[in-house]
C-alpha cells in the first residue's frame, strides 16, 4: 500500500500531470476560439443586428435607419433586446461545445 492509501494499479502521477497538461492546453485553445468568435442575432427582418463574442459580450451593434422611429422608442429597444438573446444563446451553445465539463476528463 502506497502512503497515499492506493494500491497502485491506477494511473501513476506522470500520466495524471500529462493528461492535466493536456486538459490545461484544449481549455486554453478553446477559450481563445471564444475569444474570436463572433456570433450574430437578428430581429425585426434583419433591422437590429447584434454581435456578440464566444462569452456572450456585445461587440456590435447594427441598427437600420428605418428601424428609428423617434414616436416609437420602445420597439427598437424591443428588437436590440431580442437580437441580443438570439447572438447570446448561440454564444452559450459555442461555450458548451468548447468547454465541455471537464470534471469527468480525470
């Protein structure tokens, strides 16, 4: 029996660095495609168009000029809020894919 209460027969301290190391690299490489990632929502037939990073930040805005109607505020703060949770929501379907739970990887 080892003083750290095994037996051996598990995996030995060399292949759990080396899968660490491994896990640390595809974790790093994901988030830089999170990094670059630039997804995009849309409402109102293309008049609001967001754009948001693989971590759901906004990064851009695109508003049409017919989508401004001064007597109608609310709806185009209605279409910038619903094409912002469309980029998120592919945002987060982008996270889950990259960074997987890794609780299970070791």
């Amino acid at each position: 029996m080892s003083r750290y209460g095994g037996y051996g027969g598990g995996m030995n301290m060399q292949a759990i660095m080396q899968q660490a190391r491994k896990m640390q690299e595809h974790m790093a490489k994901a988030q830089q495609e999170l990094d670059a990632a630039e997804l995009e929502g849309s409402a109102g037939g293309g008049l609001v168009t967001v754009t948001v990073n693989g971590h759901g930040a906004l990064i851009g805005i695109s508003i049409k000029p017919e989508a401004v109607d001064p007597d109608d505020v609310e709806m185009l703060e209605d279409l910038i809020i619903a094409a912002y949770n469309e980029a998120a929501e592919k945002a987060a379907k982008l996270k889950s894919e990259k960074m997987p739970n890794t609780a299970g990887l070791m």
